[in-house]
C-alpha cells in the first residue's frame, strides 16, 4: 500500500485496487452515524470546494449535522487563536465551551513528565482532563486548535463527540506544517531526501 506513489490515482475514477469497496460499503451502512458524518463532508466538500476557508467549512459542517453545542480543546500557546474561533462561532448561533490545554493544574513532576525548563513550575498538557470536560458539557463536535503533537491524538482517544483541528501545532513553520513538505532546506537537511 503505497498511494502516495501512485501517478494516476484511477480510484478517483472508481478503481477498486484493494478490494474493499464493498466492505466499506457495508460498514456505511451499518454505521448510521459514520455514514451521515461522511455525507455531510462530502456535501460541504462539493458545495465550498475552493471557496471556503476551513471555519467556514467547521460552521457549515456542524450546521447541517444540526450540532449546537461546540468544544474548542485550545493550547495555552494558542489562547488569542482560540478567543476569536470561540467568538466567530457565539457570533453564528454556536454554544461554545473551550479548554485550554494546562486546565487542572497537574503539575509535571507530579506525572514523572520532562520539563521544557527544569528550574521552573510547569503543568502538564491536561488532554484527558479537556476530553472529560467537553463530554461532562454535552458537546456535540470537538475542535482542536494547536494542541500538541500526541496530546492531539489523546484528546481525540478520550472524547465522546467527533473531532476535528481546526489549527496544527508547528511553532517553527508559523503553524504551517506542509510548509516543510515544501522546503527544499528542510527536505535536504532535516529529512534526508
């Protein structure tokens, strides 16, 4: 399985290289809530294809999957980000909770976890703590914006709504991480290609 090789992509055109379309199939058809998630996708796909920017396209998304309560897992790096999502969202019709990254408080030598700077106090990144508090809310659709790598996926692991980033964490490439895929330094020097 390598597609990311592939030079015509025939499955665009319907090609079946696997042989698991059917299989797929069935498993739309079994999940209700998968199926009615990926048609929802599929119609903001076709319908503000080139035209919308990703929170537009979050709005629409939640809008037409009838979701109203809405959860921002934020990083604190992230805090002025996250302010004004929460306030785009409030300004359309959203019921909005956000969490921000270190809530709780759980310090890093409490959990045996490295330090950025050892000599000062740092709380861990609490992913558990902000996938409790947004199901605890009754949140429809979970939003990431900039949480770490690994802290991303942990959130996702623990919340009961759906999830999905709005904003990825890369403080070196200005929060532009295909920026790198771009690079000739970074392809060269960083990843030996």
């Amino acid at each position: 399985m390598k597609c990311a090789y592939c030079s015509n992509k025939e499955c665009y055109q319907g090609k079946d290289c696997f042989g698991c379309a059917q299989k797929s199939k069935e498993a739309f058809e079994a999940d209700e809530r998968a199926k009615k998630l990926s048609e929802v996708a599929t119609s903001i796909e076709s319908d503000g294809y080139m035209k919308w920017c990703r929170v537009y396209e979050v709005m629409e998304f939640a809008q037409r999957m009838g979701f109203k309560r809405i959860g921002i897992a934020f990083c604190i790096g992230m805090a002025e980000e996250a302010e004004r999502l929460q306030e785009i969202l409030e300004a359309n019709g959203f019921e909005v909770v956000s969490v921000c990254c270190k809530m709780g408080g759980i310090m890093k030598e409490e959990m045996g976890f490295k330090k950025i700077k050892p000599e000062r106090k740092e709380a861990i990144c609490n992913s558990i703590g902000q996938a409790m508090a947004l199901n605890e809310a009754g949140i429809e659709l979970n939003l990431i914006v900039g949480l770490c790598v690994g802290h991303d996926i942990v959130f996702s692991m623990y919340s009961k709504a759906p999830v999905t980033t709005v904003v990825v964490k890369d403080r070196v490439l200005a929060h532009n991480p295909v920026g790198a895929l771009y690079s000739g330094y970074y392809m060269r020097n960083v990843f030996g290609v």
